[in-house]
C-alpha cells in the first residue's frame, strides 16, 4: 500500500531487551502466560471466536519471526534495521538523523523519543491520524505552550513508562502541573512533590528517574551509514551529556557490540539476544519439525 501511494517504507524491529525494561518485559511475559492459559480453556470449553483472541495476545514476536518477515520484505525489496536493542530508539534515531520523515507506529513513546511526526492507527486503506509536536501548543485540553519537547518527556516519566513505574497518585494530568510549574529541573521538580507531602517517594526513584530519562536520550542504536553502533544523541553536544558522562557504567544503555556484530544484528543475520546465526536457528527448527 504504501509503495503503490510511492511511499518508501523501511521496518524497523526490536533487538536485544533493555536493562532498564526488564521489569516492564517480565511483566509482559506474565501477561503472555496468562492469556495463554485463558485461551486453551476457551478452547476446551470450544469457543474458539475468544481463544483466537487469547492466543493472538499471547505471541512473542521472536528474532526468528522478524527472520522469515525479512526475507519476504528483502524479495520485495524493502528496506530494514533490526534495532540492536528498542525499535523505538531506533526510529527516533532514523527520524532525527533524517533517514525518515514520519514513523508510522501504535507506541505513543516515539513521542517522547523525541519524534514530531507520528501516523497512529493506519489501517489498511491507509487512513489514521497524525501527531506533529511542532503544534502541541495548540492542544486546548491542558496547556503546552510554554512546555519543550524535555518537558514532554520529564511529564511522560513521571506520569510512567517502560522504564519507570509512576509514583502512586501522580498521573499524567498531575505530571503536567508539577513539570508546568517547575520546567525542566528534575531537582526542583522533586523538592516540589516532597514539599507537598502527599506523595510516598521511593529512595532510589529519583536515580531511576535520572536513569530512565538518559535512557529516552541516549539509548545505544544503529547507524547505518556508519554500521555501527553509535548513542541516540551525542553526549559531547547535548546538554544531559554531563550528567551521563557521571556515571561509570552505561550499560543501562545497552551494551556495546563490536562494528561487525552490529552490523550483522541489523541485517538479521545474528540473534540479537543469543548472537546466534539466525538463519542456522531457523533451518534447525524446520528440519526437526519435518523429523
């Protein structure tokens, strides 16, 4: 549909989990089990129409599935990148570097990755609704005009995401005061939930905090016209750059591959998580299913 509107796609898949989202994937995996174990009764119980549904929202999309969906868009010669690590950060990294103009995505985080053009719930006539940040002052339900696209993102943090729970009693209507009132200080902008009082604040929670927000910054992605893997932005020019440069260990970031891994993870020749050969894995399984 979209090569016919001469419209180039380019997929983008997920590569190895994120440490910072560990939480956030064991949760899912609970989830998967559950509607696993909800769907084989439905089955059992022969109603096939919910255990279609169940199963459907119990899959995993797995490194060798993104495997066989690239070798159908390779015939067709569609481009891709297998991410090394979030396909999100790898998105906001194509759109900012200019390699995409607009991310056609179900994730409201590629807004907070910093993305301005998001296309939402395209179905399959093409028709769905765009978001550009470049007009958040004109939102009339709650007052952006003085918010950045940091602002934006402290609120999405602080109001919960992948990376960190929410403080409990703080949703995304009482974010957007606290981060309307203070900007983007993340120090004022605590003193002010404790001034308060009404909030219990966990004691690592704003380390975590600090963490989750390098994570939507600097988050470790693939270049490819470099081949590499390089940081979502450059800590040498950004203004968080100093408070990263702080910490010794950036593995909260994803770890560093050498360029050749990195560039076999992205052709999805490599398992991103066992850095296994994919295609190796997938003819393994088709053979012991023919046996």
């Amino acid at each position: 549909m979209l090569t016919d509107a001469n419209v180039t796609p380019i997929l983008i898949f997920d590569g190895a989990r994120l440490q910072m989202k560990m939480n956030t994937e064991s949760e899912r995996e609970r989830t998967r089990q559950e509607n696993k174990r909800k769907a084989e009764e439905y089955l059992r119980h022969g109603n096939s129409v919910m255990a279609h549904k169940m199963f459907s929202a119990a899959v995993d999309i797995t490194p060798e599935m993104a495997y066989k969906f690239v070798q159908v868009a390779k015939q067709m010669g569609i481009e891709y990148v297998v991410s090394p690590y979030e396909a999100d950060a790898q998105l906001a990294y194509m759109y900012k570097t200019g390699k995409v103009d607009v991310v056609v995505t179900e994730d409201s985080d590629l807004l907070a990755f910093g993305v301005k053009k998001c296309f939402f719930k395209m179905d399959k006539n093409g028709q769905g609704f765009e978001i550009d940040l470049d007009e958040l002052s004109l939102v009339e339900e709650m007052n952006f005009r003085t918010f950045t696209l940091d602002m934006l993102l402290i609120t999405c943090i602080l109001s919960g995401c992948d990376y960190l729970d929410s403080i409990k009693g703080i949703g995304f209507k009482k974010a957007h005061r606290l981060v309307y009132e203070t900007g983007s200080d993340i120090k004022a902008l605590f003193r002010r939930i404790r001034r308060e009082g009404k909030h219990y604040i966990p004691a690592s929670y704003e380390q975590t905090f600090e963490k989750a927000l390098l994570t939507f910054k600097f988050q470790r992605v693939y270049c490819p016209t470099r081949q590499a893997i390089v940081l979502l932005n450059d800590p040498e020019t950004h203004e968080l750059g100093p408070i990263l440069k702080s910490y010794d260990d950036w593995d909260f970031l994803g770890t560093e591959f050498d360029q050749e891994t990195a560039r076999q993870i992205a052709k999805c020749e490599l398992d991103p998580i066992s850095l296994k050969s994919l295609k190796e894995i997938v003819d393994k399984k088709e053979q012991e299913q023919r046996l």
